[in-house]
C-alpha cells in the first residue's frame, strides 16, 4: 500500500499539470498591420478619469483615450498641436485664444467642438482633484465660435501652454458621457472605469486588479493605430513581466526593469533595449531644518563625500548622466543653474561620527536600494554613521509636518508635470511645494519663482529659475544625483517607437506596430 | 448546537472589534499622510487641509474609530484612498479570486497533507516528504519563481499569470468563482483553462500547510497505532491498509483538523505575496496595493474580511472535530 500512494499522487498531480498543458493561448496574428500589443502594468492605475488620474502607471491609457488642446513633439520639449491647431497669447500674457480642430469625433459619434472643450474644462474644476490646479488661474472662459476657444487667466502664468501639454494636463471627454452619466459628482462614477475621449484607442475594458483593453478607434482624426487591440495586464511582479516578456506573452516591459539585467537582455536576439531622454530626476533632499545637516558646510562636505559621479556610473552604467543641472536636463540651460560636486578626500574627519538616518522609497529596478547602499559605505568612509530605512510614498509625506522627526535625508526619482523649469521648482524647493518633503525654505528663492512665474519675457523669467537655482545649489539644500534615461525593454519586432520625454514610462500606443 | 452557533457568532463580532482597533492604533502610530498622497504635489496647502477633513483624518482618533463603527455596522466600510471607491465594492470584487485560490489551496494541502501523514506514519513515504518539505522551506516568492521558470517560461505547460485567459470571454456570474461559474454555465473550456491558471499558485500556497498537516497527522496516527483497538483490529486478521484507513484515521483525525484550521491563517498571509508573482486578482493584491498607498480604511475593510473568514473556518473545523470524533460530543 505504502508503495501504491505516491504513484495516486504522481497521478493526480499529472492530471492536473496535463489539462493545464491542453490550454494554450492562441497564436498571436503575424504581420506588420493590426495584431494584439500586450503590455504589462507593476500596479492598478486605480481609475481612468483624467481630471483625477495623478500618477505615473496608467499613462498610457489616459494618452491613449484621451487628448488635450496641445502635447510634445517626440523626443522634444517643443509643443505641437493637438486638439488646437493653432493658439496665441496675448502680449500681457492673460489671454490664451485656441483655435480648434473641426470635423473631430469623440468615440461615441459626438461632434467636438468648443463647448466641449470648455464642459470638460469646467468638470475638471469642479472636481478639483489633485490636477485642477492646471485651471486654477483661469479667470473666464469663452467660446466664440464653434472652433475657437478663449481663456483669461487672473494672473500671467508662464508655464500655462505646458500645462496644456502635459501628461496630466486638462483632456476633453465626450460632453453626452459627461451630461448622461452626470449623477451627483460630475459624473465620477461612471469617469473612474469608463473613459469616452477623441484619442486613437476607445477604452473597451477596465478591469480592476487584471487588465485594460484599448480597441483602435476607427473614427479618430488623426494617424490611424496600426494594431487592432492593447491588452494591458496588471503583473506586480517584475520578474514574472521578464519570464513573460521572454516567452513572447508580453511585446515590452516600459518600466523598471532590473538595471542589473539590462546587459543580460542586449545579448538576447529576440529583444531590444530602448532608452530616452526624460526630465527623471533622481534626487537627494536633505534635512536643513534639523542638526546635524542645519550647518551648511557639513551639507557641503556631506555632497562631495558621497564622490557622486563614480556612484551613477556604477549603479545606471550608460543609463543615466550626473545631473548638471538644479533642473531635468533639457528643461533649463545648464549654465544658468550649475551643480558639480567635486569629490573630496575622505577622512574619518569630516563626518565626526555624525548619526544619520537615510529614507528612500522603494522601486522595482532595484536602483535606489543600490544608491541609497553606496551613499551609506560613502558616507561611513567619510566618518559619518548612516541608517538607511526603506519607506512608502505617504510617510515620506507626512515628513513636513515633523521635521525634527523626519529622517536627515530623503531620496527619490521625480519628474516635472511639464516641460518648464517652473513646473520642477514649484513642487520641489519653494517653500510650500508639495515635494519639498523636508521643507526647504528660501525666502530669496520662493521671491525669485514667484517673479519669473509672471515675467512674460523667456529669457528674463529664465535668468530668475537660473538665479534661484543656485542659490539652492550654493546652499546644498537637495543634492542632484543623476538624470535618468526612460529604459524600455522591447520584443525585437517592434517597430514604430515614438517617445516624448514629459511623458516617462509610455510610448505612443497609436505608433507602435507588430512586425 | 444553535447555542454553539450563537458563542461563535458573539466571538467573531469580539474579534473583528479586537481586529479593528487594532488596525485603528497602528494608523495612528504609523507617520504616513496618506492624503497628501492623494492630493498631489501641487494641491495648496487649503485643498489638502479641505480633504483630510472631507476624509474626516483631522478628528481625534477615538471620533475617527466612532465613526467608522457607526458606518460599519450598517455594512459600509468607507472609500478607499486609492481606488476612491467604497472599500466593500472592491472587496466584493477581489474576493471571488482569493476564495477560489486560498480553497483550492487548501483541498491541495489536505490531499498531499494527508497522502504524507499515512505514508510517513509507518515509515514510508520518503520520496514525497523530501519533495514537500523541500519546497515547503524555499521562501514563497522565491518558489513562486521557480514554478514558473520550470513549467511556464521552460515547458510551456501552464499560463505565466492571471486567472482566466482574456479572449475567453468567461462568464461574470453566479458565484464569481471561475471553475464553479464554468460548470454552471457548461463552459468546459473555462474551467480548464481556470485549473491551469490555479495549478501552480495553488501548489505555492499548498505546500506549506501540507508539510504541516502531513506531520500532525503522522504524529496524531503513531499514537493511535499502538493503541487497543487497533492491536484487535490487527488481532482479526485485518490488512495493514484496512487497520490504518478504517481504524486509525477517525480517531487520529483531531489533532490535523485543528492544524488546518490554523494553516487557512497562514494560508491567507501567503496569498499576499503569491498573488503577487502570479497576478492574481485577489484580495492579496488588493492588500499589498492598500499598504503601499498606506490606503487604511481598505487596509481595515480587509483585515476584517479576513479576520471573520479565519473565525468562521475554525467554526467549521470545530463542527468537523465533533463530528469525526464521537467522543468529543459527550462533553
């Protein structure tokens, strides 16, 4: 009897592994034209209504469904038209007229026109969620005629036309979606898995926790998608997106793939890594409301022991470059806002046995666990002693309200909402911006933005984000690590590439073909 | 037995008070701002200051506890932070997925659970104990892996992630259970095609609680084996096969059945981190999203779901226990 068990396990375990093998999926179509793009997400976007959507993993959906009056031209901070063909700014800098595309169709046949474009606008003040304050300075809005579309705004806002262009800026939604769904909260219900946009995808799937489906829309005005579908599929795990991505289940992996395995992929022929410029920022905030980092020389002494362009060629290897820069670069002539930090002799002086502790938010390509290492053997050769703490998004926010609590240093990688150095300073180093984690405060640079925020003139208001710029970089109040290419791993038969460096982590779904 | 019934029930809502102020503490204890999260870098100081007091985070936390008490004795369990949706439609969504795994599971473990006790309980039965305590001492995620590098990415036997293939177009209802709506619905296909998707999650979470049960059982057998009865089932002549089955097992079967019991406890928190490998679309999921967006009243809606599940099955297993073992009833 002993003998005759395991045999009925090793049966009953075979009978199960076989009829699993009977369902294989079905072939993929061959060919250049239509076919299926399957994508992978790490987490749930949580919803698809573009005036709530704030996040990085979701994207491409939002950008594929959706459109807004201007975007980037690909590989570019320079905007292009979207659903304005053309617009112009008044001279004092309050009136922006748009002038709008006709003949444009939103997914559910519904004409667009400027009405549309202003419900949609309105929709998203009304919700004011995180993205609103894009419109916060409108003052009025008008619609003349069908296709032109007027804004005043209260107060000359330089970077505005960007907010029109970024990936979270407003987007129009089908005004019927918007009337027939309206309920009590400007249709947010119906908005957070249902999404009726002018973009070339329909959103015709959004399941929570497993997969959105994107169906090319056939009506759209511009240039057709060349693939029929986007299947989009939630896998949290990286390594499962690479077991898939190497069977071919998957056509790209768009984020996060493990920076120590990008050699290993160069040499697979069936795959390509593709990287881009991105105004990515990886960031070091330090703490200048607390000893011991109040004192500035020891900030100083602090950035030039952690020797930080060995430390970024060692951990991006060719994927990213020292920040030269206060801002992404591309965002700012460099020269404007210069940062450099010449490595120094490391002594067991220069730290005095300083305590430090050290914060940095998890990522899945294991890059700020491996800086956040380096900077801690650095730091201790130079004599200091550094506790480093992996943390989440939300306690790493709630360090402001605590400072003497808060940790000495604080690392992330962050981007701009948009293209313009207001959008990086704003959130990052005034002293109220919503990424200041550790409350930097400036009153000479919070003066000098507020300045340029309303200089109509380029090159004036530039000299003043340039100006700020290095009063920060003189003061070491965040060390500028490393400007990060976007890293993509892709199945070789993927052509058609299109990428905007404002858009991190997506690709233009509607280029991409299946070769 | 309904009075039975009616100390269980008083004990569950006991736990799931315990289970929720618990979770209320730790919330209070752990710095997070979850709503500056939520509001985005660039909300004013006012817009976040206006939500966390929409959210009602700006009330001392004994207020905070009341209100949620209130509310969920009426069964709403708040919105979630993150998917700003009430926490119970997306329970009510994530749940299906997990039951359909974590019972899957647990069948698995008993199966092998109990093919290693009776096997190892006369000495036997090495083969299968190297191989489940083997897997059973690999960390789960790193098992996970292993499984599918072997039979996904190698052999191509089974699907790489997920629970259903997406063009299969399965049907939604009645139970939100995969195999089960398959065979009502006469949709062989789906339930195929469901059972290799849960082949190799279902064998993650199971090894485990084998081993577990495997040796309970097998210690819970040896005691019984050298007892009277048993030397007079023998003493009649009996087959080893029919002493063992028919006479050892019954008597043996309490000790196991209270190992199962705590084993779905271990087989839920498991679920978190196998539900990530494989992209299962689960509760566990769910979870490991709710606490990195540190998303609480998601992270309590499940907590409590999970608590009263765990309650309910050792009700079910103490039921069992009485059953299999007549003595037990003459207390």
């Amino acid at each position: 009897m002993s003998r005759r068990l395991p045999l009925l396990v090793a049966v009953l375990l075979a009978a199960v592994l076989v009829g699993s093998a009977c369902s294989s999926t079905p072939t993929p179509p061959q060919g250049g034209e239509g076919g299926t793009l399957q994508l992978a997400y790490l987490a749930d976007m949580a919803q698809a209504d573009p005036d709530v959507f704030y996040d990085i993993e979701g994207n491409t959906v939002i950008l594929s469904v959706y459109e807004g009056l201007l975007k980037y031209k690909p590989d570019s901070t320079e905007i292009i038209p979207s659903l304005a063909e053309s617009w112009e700014v008044s001279p004092d800098g309050l009136t922006y007229t748009f002038k709008l595309r006709s003949g444009v169709k939103f997914q559910d046949g519904t004409p667009f026109d400027s009405q549309a474009v202003k419900t949609s606008f309105q929709r998203r003040l009304d919700v004011g969620a995180a993205p609103s304050y894009m419109l916060e300075p409108v003052a009025s809005m008008q619609t003349p005629d069908a296709t032109t579309f007027v804004m005043r705004l209260k107060h000359p806002v330089a970077p505005f036309l960007h907010y029109m262009a970024s990936s979270w800026g407003p987007k129009v939604i089908s005004p019927k979606a918007l009337t027939d769904n309206a309920g009590k909260d400007h249709a947010q219900t119906w908005a957070n898995d249902h999404a009726i946009g002018t973009g070339p995808f329909q959103l015709t799937a959004f399941e929570r926790g497993q997969r959105y489906e994107l169906t090319r829309f056939d009506g759209y005005w511009g240039q057709k998608a060349h693939v029929d579908k986007v299947e989009i599929r939630i896998i949290p795990d990286i390594g499962t997106q690479r077991l898939q991505l190497q069977s071919g289940d998957l056509d790209a992996i768009l984020h996060s793939f493990p920076q120590a395995e990008l050699a290993s992929v160069k040499s697979n022929p069936d795959l390509q890594v593709q990287d881009f410029s991105s105004y990515l920022n990886n960031i070091i905030y330090l703490n200048t409301n607390k000893k011991p980092l109040s004192d500035p020389a020891l900030r100083k002494a602090l950035a030039s022991a952690i020797n930080r362009d060995s430390l970024v060629t060692e951990v991006y290897g060719t994927y990213a470059k020292p920040s030269s820069s206060t801002y992404p670069s591309g965002l700012l002539d460099p020269a404007l806002a210069p940062v450099a930090y010449p490595p120094s002799e490391t002594t067991a002086a220069v730290g005095g046995g300083k305590k430090l502790t050290f914060a940095y938010t998890a990522d899945d390509s294991g890059v700020h666990r491996r800086i956040a290492e380096l900077v801690q053997q650095r730091l201790d050769a130079a004599g200091f002693s550094v506790t480093i703490n992996e943390v989440q998004l939300p306690q790493v926010f709630e360090y402001v309200n605590d400072l003497q609590a808060a940790p000495d240093m604080v690392m992330q990688t962050n981007t701009p909402d948009g293209a313009h150095p207001d959008m990086w300073a704003r959130i990052e180093w005034y002293s109220t911006g919503g990424l200041n984690y550790l409350g930097y405060n400036s009153p000479q640079v919070d003066k000098l933005l507020d300045q340029a925020l309303e200089t109509t003139d380029k090159a004036t208001a530039d000299r003043a984000y340039g100006q700020a710029g290095k009063i920060l970089a003189q003061d070491t109040g965040i060390i500028f690590v490393a400007d990060p290419r976007d890293v993509m791993v892709l199945r070789k038969n993927l052509t058609g590439i299109e990428h905007v460096p404002n858009y991190p982590w997506a690709l233009n779904l509607a280029a991409l073909q299946k070769g | 037995m309904a009075r039975f019934a009616l100390t269980r029930l008083a004990s569950l809502v006991g736990i799931l008070l315990g289970l929720s102020v618990v979770v209320f503490v730790l919330a209070a204890v752990v710095p997070a701002d979850p709503v500056r999260a939520m509001v985005g870098a660039s909300a004013s100081p006012q817009i976040v200051e206006a939500k966390r007091h929409e959210l009602g985070l700006d009330r001392p936390l004994p207020a905070q506890y009341a209100r949620f008490l209130s509310r969920a004795v009426r069964g709403d369990l708040s919105m979630s932070l993150h998917t700003r949706r009430p926490v119970r439609t997306d329970i009510a969504a994530f749940l299906p997925a997990t039951v359909e795994l974590a019972a899957t599971a647990l069948a698995l473990a008993v199966v092998l659970g109990g093919a290693l006790g009776l096997l190892t309980a006369r000495g036997g039965g090495t083969t299968l104990r190297v191989a489940l305590v083997a897997g059973a001492s690999v960390p789960a995620f790193l098992l996970a892996l292993l499984l599918l590098m072997v039979f996904y990415a190698r052999f191509g036997w089974v699907p790489g992630s997920g629970r259903i293939s997406s063009d299969l177009g399965a049907p939604t209802g009645p139970t939100g259970l995969l195999i089960i709506d398959g065979l009502v619905h006469g949709r062989l296909d789906v339930v195929r095609d469901a059972l290799a998707h849960l082949a190799l999650p279902a064998l993650c979470l199971a090894l485990g609680p084998a081993v577990a049960l495997g040796r309970t059982l097998r210690s819970s057998l040896q005691t019984v084996l050298v007892s009277d009865h048993i030397r007079t089932a023998r003493a009649k002549a009996l087959t080893e096969r029919r002493v063992l089955l028919r006479h050892g097992v019954r008597p043996g079967l309490n000790a196991p059945l209270t190992m199962a019991g705590l084993q779905v406890g271990m087989l839920l928190a498991g679920v978190v981190v196998v539900e990530s490998v494989f992209a299962w679309p689960g509760l566990g999921l769910y979870t490991a999203r709710a606490i990195t967006s540190v998303d609480f009243p998601a992270i309590v809606g499940v907590t409590l779901v999970m608590g009263a599940v765990y309650v309910i099955i050792n009700a079910f297993v103490d039921v069992a226990q009485v059953a299999a073992d007549p003595r037990l009833r003459a207390r």
